[in-house]
C-alpha cells in the first residue's frame, strides 16, 4: 500500500434539476478547487456563447451528448471527478426530471453520501422528499441538506432554521444516521469553498471542508466475514502447478491467514492459507479488496460459492422478499423469468406477488395498485431457482443487493434491495 | 500498510478494475485487451497481471496498427507481450485501405483515425471477441463521461448512449446475443494525475516517448506535432529541433506534444498536476466538432 499518498476516496451523488442551482454548484465545487481545465472552460463559453447566454452555463461541461445539447437537457449519470490535497471525490450527478428515479438509483448506488438541495426561497418540495427517501432506501448513511440561495432570501437566519426543522420533521421517517445542515449561496460561492461573511450566525464549516472530513470508513461492513467467488486461478505452469486460487472482491468483514473458514453453499471447512494482492503476499483483507485466498485443503470451488466464518452465515433464501425500484421501458410482467443476478451468481426467478407499490412522494404504501412500471418502487416476493446467499440489504450493500435482467432482451429491468 | 482499515484511492481504484478485469473473465467467451501502447493501455494490462497472478493474463493483447505509430510505441508493444507471455494480434489499418475495404482521407487534414474503426470491428468480428477492454476514462472526454463499465455494442458495432443498461452497485450485466458484444472499461474513474501517480506508485514502464526529449517537430494551428514522412508540410513548415514529450500516444499524424523538461515520473507527475489544459487538448481529432468523439464512438471507435 502506498505510503506517499494516503489520501481517500468519497464518492458522492447530486440530485435535482437545473433550477435549483445544482449545476451551479457542482461547476463552483469543480471550478474554485481548480478542477476546470482552461480548454474546457473556454470550449464552454464559446458554447454558452452560441447560444446566446451571458455567463458560462457550467451544465456543458458533462452534457457532452449531442441529443442533450441539442435538447438543454441531461440524459443520464454524468460522472465527475475532483481532488483536494486531502481526498480524491467522485461525483454521481443525476438529472432531477426525466426518468429521475432510475437515474438517482444508479448514482446512488455507488454513494458514501448525498447532497440535497433545497432553494431558500421555497423550502421542501415534492423533489427534495423524493430524493432523501431513495438516499435512505439506498442505504446512504450521510446527507448534507445545501439550503441554497441564501443570497436571494438576505442571508436571514430565520429562512434557514424554518426549513431545517421541516426538514428534521420530515426526516424522522427516513433511516439516515447523519444528517448535515449547510447554508449556501452556489451563484456567490458562500459556504461552497470559501467561508461566507454574510452569515456570521452560522458557526459550521463550508461544504467542501465537510466532504473532506467526514469519515465513511465505518460505514463499511467489518463484522460479517463474506467473499463470493468471482473467479479461479489455475495457471498450470510449472512454475505453479498445485497452485488454486480463489479470486474475488471482500464484501465485507476482515479475512486473516489462518482463519477457520467454511465454503458455502458445500459447508465444507477449511483454513486461509495465503491472501495475495497481486503477486504479494499480505496478511490481511478487508473491503473493497480485490484479492486471490488460497486454502489449506483441496477442496473444489467455483464462481458464485462463498467464503464465510462459521459462526457468522449469510441466510440462504428461496423465497426473497425484496423491495424493488423498476427500470425497465416494458413494466413488470409476472409471466417472464426473470434472470436474477447477485454477487457473483445469476438465477432465474419467478416474481410470486407484488405485495404494494411505495408513492415515492408520500412515502404511502399503495396496495390497490399493483402494475408496476419504470420508475416506481414496489415490494414483492420472489422465488429463485435456487437458493441465494444473501443479507439484509440495510447490514450488507453488497450480499442484499441484485438486479433483474430480462431473458428476452437481456436488460438490465430493476434494482433488487432484501429486505 | 494502514491500521485501521481504509484504502488510500490509488488502492481502492485499482480494487475496483481488478474487479472488472475478473468479471470480463468470468462472464465472456473470448475477451481481449485492447492496446493501444498508450500508458492507459499499459496500466490496464499492469492491472490484469495482478488480477490474475500467478496465472498468465487469460485474453490477448489486441493491437490496431494504422501504420502511423511511432516506432517506439511498437517496439515497446512487442517487447511487453514476451515478457508477459500474452498472445498478440495486430489488425493493419494498411491491409484495410490495401483490401479497398476503405479509402485513405486525403487533404490537409487527413489523418488515419477514423479509418481505423473499420478494422478494428474488421478484427473483432474475426477474433470473434465478445469483450474488448479498454483504457478510456470517464474524465477524458465529455462523451466518454456517461460511459458504462460494461458498454454494449449491437452487432454493427455502435454504441447507443440513450439506451444504455443502468449500471447498480458492482453488478455488471455482460448478457447478449450472439454477434454483439462489450467494450469494458476498468479505468472509468480514474484521472490522468491518478494514472501517473499509480505508474509512479507501481514502478510501471513506458514507451520513451512519455519522457522529455529532442525531437523534430512542426507547430501546427498551434500544436506541436512530431516531424515525420507520414506527416506531408504545408507551405511555410519547416521543422525544428525541440524539447518536447507526448501525453497521449495516437498516431504520428494528429498526436500533439508539449514542450516540457520532465524526463522522469516524478517531474511528469507534479507538471500534469500543475497543468491547465486537458491532454487531449492536444488532439486534433477531437477538435473536428464539438461532438466528434460521440460521433467516432457510435460508429464502433474505442
């Protein structure tokens, strides 16, 4: 591991639409921590130029799509990357209208935190509770509510605490252990970067200073010991003729040499016998590792086993009931066999019920309405083919987490959450 | 070796291509690792000789030579494929145009880049390879910002951006039919300084060209491109001697250089850091349209 750069890596996700100055902010994050390269900005303004606009429209910067340039509007995830000399940040911006759920899903995925934005000036809309709901369904375990415009509502205290006690209200239903409060003006650069002086009766650091600080390495899973199988390694050189090794990524807990483990689904034991990275050798493993486990035994194993402690098991599930966020143009069609694809396995699957739709506005269960299409969040229950090794998706990202892919056209139809 | 169990970003990215590099393994028939002798290309066969060590990299080094490489970038090619003991395949831009498969552009800004599309779907659909991984960033380039880790081509070979598979958590759908296939790409969040800084960390070797050397060169509508018979002159050229390397490695014909001083990792590493101009605002290629890296993509190009 390197010891010149221990810098780490937040990977966060922006929700909203163009009038809540997330753009705004993003392009301030990018352009006052020196992140915009000049060719880049200046191709910008020539841009912004053309299509008569006064001030550089810092949306062009990713909306690189002919149709969305075209359109003024954003298709897709945009990803974007800046540095501090204390982190490395990868931004998953997701457009707030159309098909906003599939895309606030995917980007958030991936996310250690969230930013939500919400304007001074309007307090909580529709938006901002659709956007903190699929953060906490998401398992997100940081939020940071940018009440923005502050400069269009005289940097006055009272707007703030108005809406942040609205917001704590609201929040109270959602499962999101940290919650942070920043006043901002995005257009002026108040509490973006740079302090603001307008607001002497905030007393708590800037946005970019907390996505510097906050810590997320605890979030990760280090009790429950789980390595799916991704792949074996037998070079059959001569070199390494015995050698088999078992490669994969740490979903979670610590894997030390020497450690008891039993493969499942087989229940047969064995011990660590060595862990590489690479071609080193190393003690240890945690997540997100990618490493290759060799075992003391001669035992058989192949992609889509696990590895796991014997007092600590994942349960192996049949009948899975799950919550689901839809994605597909074509709505669900309970007659399809569904490819289930999780961890390092994939499946076929009958969907048995859907049990209630969730109003991703409301949060209201709806049991009346059963049809279920793009963008809407349901709970179902589903049968597999087989049995899956799998968590809670609220104990475990990685092992409670699949997607639907349809057999037909073989695309990816929803995002799977056990619950 | 950290305490208390985080990664510093170096170790979490190359987890995570390690990552992809294993699923393109697992999930395909016959991938194959497209090299361009570039040092993204380099770093991505770097990763998949630690993704599958001890064992062989499990695929072939890809090559498309347009004709127009530098000498350096196919000597460096050939001598990393030995070394690793991977099979390479070269598909000749020259045996297209030759095969009157394509035309060679001609006028003053004729270049061999767009040609090689043909060929490389040419290669692909003879290699029958149904996963082609390459060392494309999401930073590079505006339409490479949306990309997938795991990217479907139909079976022409295009890229349709508004149909792209939602790509959740690490769970890579590479399903397809036959005659379609994948490109992947494991250094989607990667940056450039991330790049140099993970050659530096890992002691990476590169083609000379990345160092600061004496080179003959013509300034061209602002670039400095390098002197060489594929390269015809405009009236008014003439080349000098200059002190210049390469940050991205194209072709001869549209590769931009800049004059630098850096001849080691770590002065290339603090001057990409201090830099104020993307590395392929060095490419005449991009500069065609605003969206003709779109354009090339959806046609099949990396």
């Amino acid at each position: 591991m390197s010891t010149t750069n221990q810098n780490s890596l937040l990977r966060f996700t922006t929700a909203g639409s163009v009038d809540d100055g997330k753009s705004t902010l993003i392009g301030r994050l990018l352009y006052d921590s020196k992140s915009i390269f000049e060719d880049q900005l200046e191709a910008v303004e020539n841009s912004s130029r053309k299509k008569g606009l006064e001030n550089a429209d810092l949306s062009l910067l990713t909306d690189g799509l002919r149709a969305e340039r075209e359109q003024g509007i954003t298709i897709d995830v945009a990803y974007r990357y800046f540095a501090t000399p204390r982190r490395k940040f990868i931004i998953a911006d997701t457009p707030g209208h159309v098909q906003y759920t599939r895309n606030m899903v995917t980007g958030a995925s991936t996310a250690d935190l969230a930013i939500i934005l919400i304007d001074a000036r309007h307090g909580l809309v529709e938006q901002t509770h659709r956007h903190s709901f699929i953060a906490s369904l998401l398992g997100i375990k940081h939020l940071v509510v940018c009440v923005n415009k502050m400069d269009l509502v005289d940097f006055n205290e009272d707007a703030y605490q108005t809406i942040t006690s609205a917001f704590r209200n609201f929040s109270s239903r959602l499962d999101i252990p940290d919650i942070k409060f920043i006043p901002i003006s995005a257009l002026l650069g108040d509490n973006v970067v740079e302090a603001s002086a307008k607001m002497p009766w905030y007393e708590g650091g800037t946005l970019l200073s907390h996505l510097e600080e906050v810590h997320v390495g605890s979030d990760r899973n280090l009790q429950d010991c789980r390595f799916p199988i991704q792949y074996v390694i037998r070079p059959q050189t001569d070199e390494a003729r015995d050698f088999r090794g078992y490669a994969g990524r740490i979903a979670s807990g610590v894997f030390k040499v020497g450690d008891e483990v039993v493969a499942l689904p087989s229940g047969m034991q064995s011990s660590v016998k060595e862990i590489f990275v690479g071609a080193d050798a190393v003690e240890r493993a945690f997540p997100p590792q990618s490493v290759t486990i060799t075992l003391e035994s001669d035992i058989d194993l192949s992609r889509g086993d696990m590895l796991v402690r014997e007092n600590n098991q994942p349960q192996s599930l049949q009948e899975i009931d799950a919550q689901l966020c839809w994605m597909g143009e074509e709505g669900l069609n309970p007659g399809v066999r569904y490819i289930v694809r999780h961890g390092t396995t994939e499946v076929k699957s009958m969907i048995r019920e859907v049990l209630y739709k969730v109003d991703i506005n409301t949060l209201h269960r709806n049991e009346d309405d059963k049809q279920v299409g793009m963008n809407d969040i349901a709970r179902v229950r589903l049968r597999t083919a087989s049995p899956l090794l799998a968590d809670d998706y609220r104990r475990n990202r990685t092992t409670g987490s699949f997607i639907l892919i349809d057999p037909g056209t073989n695309l990816t139809v929803a995002a799977g959450f056990v619950s | 070796m950290t305490q208390d169990y985080q990664l510093d970003h170096l170790d979490e990215l190359e987890a995570e291509s390690m990552f992809v590099l294993r699923e393109v393994a697992a999930q395909f028939e016959r991938p194959a690792i497209l090299f361009s002798g570039g040092k993204d290309s380099i770093v991505v066969t770097h990763l998949a000789a630690k993704a599958f060590a001890p064992a062989r990299i499990p695929m072939p080094l890809v090559h498309i030579d347009t004709g127009h490489n530098f000498l350096e970038t196919l000597e460096f090619r050939d001598a990393l494929a030995e070394r690793l003991g991977v099979q390479l395949v070269v598909g000749s831009v020259q045996a297209t145009i030759d095969a009157g498969r394509v035309r060679e552009e001609t006028g003053a800004q004729a270049s061999r880049n767009r040609l090689q599309t043909t060929t490389l779907l040419d290669t692909i659909e003879e290699g029958k390879y149904d996963a082609c991984i390459g060392g494309a960033r999401r930073d590079e380039e505006k339409a490479r910002a949306k990309e997938r880790f795991f990217s479907h081509r139909d079976d022409f070979g295009q890229w349709d951006p508004k149909h792209q598979r939602p790509e959740l958590w690490n769970l890579f759908n590479g399903n397809h039919m036959p005659g379609e296939h994948f490109r992947v790409f494991p250094l989607n969040n990667w940056t450039e300084l991330d790049i140099w800084n993970y050659i530096t960390r890992e002691k990476i070797a590169l083609p000379s060209l990345y160092f600061a050397h004496d080179r003959k060169c013509v300034v061209r509508d602002g670039v400095i491109l390098a002197h060489s018979e594929h390269l015809p002159h405009r009236d008014g050229e003439t080349p000098e001697m200059m002190r210049v390397r390469f940050r991205t490695l194209g072709d001869l014909t549209i590769t931009g250089a800049i004059a630098s001083d850096a001849d080691t990792l770590e002065k290339i590493t603090a001057e990409v850091a201090a830099t104020r101009i993307t590395e392929r605002g060095g490419r005449v290629d991009d500069k065609r349209s605003e969206t003709s890296m779109e354009d090339r993509k959806k046609e099949g190009y990396f």
